[in-house]
C-alpha cells in the first residue's frame, strides 16, 4: 500500500511539472506574446538591408517595431511592413544595382551613358551605309533599355524577369562573355546556377546564331528568341527560388520548398516569392 501511495504522489508530481500544451485549431495564429525586442529589432534591421541595402533610420525602425508589436508579430503585419518597402524607390534603386553587380560586373551607369554617347556619335559619322546606321541604332536602344530599368521597374512597367532578360540583352554583356557559347553557357550559370545539358548547349547556340532551335521544348530561331524562352522558363523560376533561399536564408530549398515556390512563380511575380521568403518565421528568427 505504501509502495501504491509513493507511486501516485510521483505521478502527481511529474504532472504539476508537464508545461501546458497550446493547442492550435482551424487557422488561429501561434501565439506571438512575450518576444525579446532583439527578435523586433533584428528582424527590421535584416529586411531593410536586405531590400534597401541599408539598415533604417532611428524613427524608421522605431515605427516599424511598434506596428510589428502591435498585434504580437503576426504574419500579415510582416507582409505589411514588407510591401511598404518593396513599393520603394530605393528597393528598385538596389533590384537594379545588384543586376549590375552580379551580371555586369559592377558596371556602373556613368559607363552605360558613355556608351551610348559613343554609338550615337558613331552612328552620326557623315556617309555611313544604312545597314552600319541601323546597327548602331539597335545598340543605343538596348542600352537605353539597360539605363532605364530602375526607373521603368518602380512605374510597373517591366517586371524584375524583364530586367533581367535586359541585363544580357546589351553589348556590354555581350563583350564580357564573347562568343555564342560564352553566352548561352553565362546565361544558365547566372540564373539556374548550372551548366547547359549538351543538348540545350547545341540548341542555344543554334538558335542565338539565327537557325531553328529548341529550348525548353519551346521553338525558337534568333537572340531574342532564346532570351524570351529561357526567362518565361520553368527552369528560370526554379534557379529564382534557389537564388533568393540563399541571399536571404543562407542555404538550398528543399524539394518541396523549391516545388512549392516555383509553384508560386506561376501565378505571382519576382517581388511576391521575395516577400512570401521574408515575411516566414525562418527569416523572423522565430522557432517554429
């Protein structure tokens, strides 16, 4: 009986020391009460570098740390917060910066001025043919259209895969990777994080040169061809989702993750899979 008695005050015991369960039911948020300031703090401090290249001002993180408090760090306060500097100039100011900085090694917009200043004196040569005036025209229309995405991608006019569909669509790209290979092979490396198959590397080449190729199941015979099939591509989406996953979580997708989210980039842009990534507890520092 004594032995009885022992083992029911235990079990008592261990009870009284068991934390109480959360149960969460239908779609209720996890309750978001009693996190450090250091969790506010750092998570505003991440996402401004993270998208405006630079940590807030005082009175900015001040306003954005009591709005995120408010209703203790929900989900759709961080989409708020997220969206209201996404909608910036300094974010499309620095989407811009870093096509120049990892696809352009760092060419800088003074240059890109310079060269158009330099066709367009080469195009007002007296006695050029018309076939070596229209090249010239074509080059200061690319570049222009290299110069003018930061502005065009804040009015909504190109989106960020536009962008970067310009970004190897100029001269200058072109003298950094010389030669049809150099290019089709840059292209797959800057945006899948891979070499071309032999296959796709055959069939880029022969559709940049102007003949009849397939790429991506898709048919095409010229530059701009190749261009427009590779960044509508599923493959692109894929190599989107692993670049943004690294920039801002420091690591690969999962397979679901990378499924999931190239899923995502079938119905929503460049801007949307960023905001989705930064607005997750992972990138919150909050256990999950």
């Amino acid at each position: 009986m004594r032995l009885i008695c022992s083992i029911f005050s235990l079990l008592i015991i261990m009870s009284s020391c068991v934390r109480d369960e959360v149960v969460i039911s239908g779609n209720e948020p996890p309750n978001r009460t009693g996190l450090a300031n250091i969790v506010y703090t750092s998570y505003v401090n991440k996402t401004y570098i993270a998208l405006l290249g630079r940590e807030p001002e005082p009175a900015e993180r001040n306003s954005a740390i009591e709005a995120l408090k408010k209703d203790n760090f929900l989900e759709e306060d961080r989409r708020v917060f997220v969206g209201d500097l996404v909608s910036q100039d300094a974010y499309f100011q620095k989407v811009y910066d870093d096509a120049r900085s990892d696809y352009l090694r760092g060419i800088d917009t003074f240059q890109i001025a310079q060269r158009i200043a330099i066709y367009r004196d080469l195009a007002s040569v007296p006695g050029l043919p018309e076939v070596v005036k229209a090249f010239y025209a074509y080059e200061i229309d690319r570049m222009l259209l290299l110069r003018n995405m930061s502005e065009e991608l804040g009015k909504g006019v190109i989106q960020i895969e536009d962008l970067h569909r310009r970004v190897v669509d100029n001269n200058l790209y072109d003298e950094l990777n010389m030669g049809t290979e150099n290019f089709v092979t840059s292209v797959f490396e800057h945006f899948l994080y891979r070499y071309p198959s032999n296959a796709e590397l055959e069939e880029g080449k022969r559709m940049v040169d102007g003949g009849n190729g397939t790429l991506f199941l898709e048919k095409g015979k010229s530059k701009q061809d190749f261009t427009i099939i590779f960044f509508q591509s599923l493959a692109y989406k894929e190599g989107m989702v692993r670049y943004y996953f690294n920039r801002f979580l420091y690591r690969e997708p999962t397979g679901l993750e990378l499924a999931y989210y190239t899923n995502f980039l079938q119905e929503n842009d460049l801007v949307g899979l960023q905001i989705e990534i930064l607005i997750g507890d992972e990138f919150a520092g909050i256990d999950v």
